[in-house]
C-alpha cells in the first residue's frame, strides 16, 4: 500500500497537511466520461478563520464537517484524473451564527 508521503511525490504535492488514506484512488464518472478520483483531506491548526478572520484564541476554530473540492488535474493518461480535497474548518461564531439562521 502506498503512503501519504508517496502519493504527496507522485502528485507532486509540496503542503504536508495534506492527508491521503489507503485506497485513495477510485474511478468513477464525471460528465458522462470515465475518470479517476484521488482522495484526500486537508488538515491543520488555523491560526484564524478563514471566513470572518477572527483569531484561534482559546481554540475556538475547529474542525466542523467537510467542504470538498474537486481539482483537476494536467491530463497524463488517457482518463482525466480529479483531486477530491475536504477542508475542514468554521470558527464557532459562523457555526452559532449558521444555527441560529436555520429556519424551525
């Protein structure tokens, strides 16, 4: 199986926050085409939110489910590869704020 490391190599991929599991690459279908999937996960400690930029006193930025991005890569093959990055970050104020504006 091959590492986090490795695949950060072959994807040529410099931020070692990046995270890729065991069994990362699936294929799929995206618009109709065959493609293949790489799956990984961006995770780090904030120094503040990115939405609202409030500093990361006291640990009040954490990690709240995903947002996934979908990166396309430079076609090196015949299937066109995606990179399927999840972020993980809201500060609390946007999540109180998120609650409070959902409707009952």
């Amino acid at each position: 199986m091959p590492t986090s490391n490795d695949m950060q190599k072959v994807l040529d991929i410099q931020d070692s926050n990046i995270i890729f599991k065991n069994n990362c690459v699936t294929y799929g279908t995206f618009k109709g085409r065959k493609c293949k999937y790489i799956d990984c996960t961006l995770s780090y400690t904030p120094e503040k939110c990115r939405k609202c930029q409030i500093e990361n006193k006291n640990y009040i930025v954490y990690k709240n489910g995903t947002q996934t991005s979908r990166i396309t890569f430079p076609l090196s093959g015949i299937i066109p590869t995606f990179l399927r990055l999840k972020k993980q970050f809201l500060c609390a104020k946007l999540v109180k704020n998120r609650l409070l504006l959902k409707p009952l």
